[in-house]
C-alpha cells in the first residue's frame, strides 16, 4: 500500500511540475479552442496469431488536444480490414472487414525530459489506452478431422483491448506535421474463436 501511494504521489507531483512549468513559459493559450489538431494517416498492420499473419492496409483519422505542452488526449477510428491465415487448420479468411476505435493519453516525451519548446523541429511521443473493435464474427467448432464447421450467425460484435505506442514528430511549420507511429495492440479475435 505503501509503494503504491508513494508511486502516486511522485505522479502526482510530477504532473503538478509540469504544469507550472507550461504557466510560467505560456507556449499555449489557455482558450479551450486552441491547441487541437487533427490528423489523417495510412499504414499497415498485421494480426499475430500463431505468428504474424497477412499484412493488410489501415487508414485513421484522429482529433486531439494538448492540454499542456507535454499531455494531450486524442480520440481516433481506424480500420479497413484484416486477414488471418492458419494453415494448420485450413483457415483462411482475408479482407474482414472492421471498424475500430481508440482513446489514447499522449505524452511528448521531448517536452517531458528537454523541456518545452515551440520552434522544436523534431519530437518523440508516446501514448497509451483503451481500443474497441467491432466486426461480424461468429465462432466455430474445429471437427476431429481439421475441418471447421460455423457455430452460428455472424453477429457484430464489439471486442475490447489496449495499445501503446510510440511516434516520431516533425513539424513541418506551425501548422503542418509528419507523424511516424508505431502501435501494438491486444485484443480478443475479430475472427471469433479462431
């Protein structure tokens, strides 16, 4: 119990810091209007089942705020679709199609250790949070022979997880940037039981 006051207690005070520190420097304005940004991006990911599976396409558009010049909040919905190729099984199911969706606490991780600084042309970030998911999955019975047969309809179901994650800034002007980001996630199947 002990540890775990004193853990938060330096959080605490840490966020405490900061924010005194983003008072006396004044890089944001404190109107609740500014400081937000959106974001579109593109890249691709792959499901690790049983090992990494096909890489598929991701697109997101994201809408953020930085509440100081370290902390920010932003919500993002991503998706297109995934496939899983289990070849033990015979299982093969490429292009689903789903929707997902994240909340991540961001901290830039430049303004953290070096200290704010609006005309920084290059800055490291992190963040972290909840991800739901939402695809037509039904479950489905492995028979002794390999086969699969289906264990219902394919309803649309939500599958809850977490990410993390880390990106690299560069802030092109003040009011273009380049973001490069990298996310790992767990999350039941959007496949079902496969």
């Amino acid at each position: 119990m002990k540890y775990k006051f004193l853990t938060l207690s330096l959080l605490l005070a840490g966020v405490c810091a900061t924010t005194i520190k983003a008072q006396e420097t004044n890089y944001y304005t404190p109107k609740w209007s500014d400081n937000i940004f959106i974001s579109v991006g593109g890249g691709i990911h792959s499901v690790a089942n049983d090992g990494f599976n096909r890489i598929s396409p991701n697109f997101s558009i994201s809408l953020g705020k930085y509440i100081t010049p370290t902390w920010g909040i932003r919500g993002q919905v991503n998706g297109i679709w995934q496939s899983l190729c289990l070849q033990e099984i015979g299982y093969h199911e490429h292009n689903k199609n789903y929707v997902g969706a994240n909340i991540d606490a961001m901290v830039n991780l430049s303004s953290l250790f070096a200290g704010a600084n609006p005309n920084r042309f290059f800055e490291v970030y992190g963040f972290l949070g909840p991800q739901v998911t939402v695809a037509k999955s039904a479950n489905v019975l492995i028979q002794n022979d390999g086969t699969m047969i289906p264990d219902g309809d394919e309803k649309a179901r939500a599958r809850v997880g977490a990410s993390a994650g880390l990106g690299l800034k560069f802030n092109i002007n003040t009011k273009w940037t380049i973001d490069v980001e990298a996310r790992g996630a767990i999350a039941p199947s959007i496949f079902g039981n496969i």
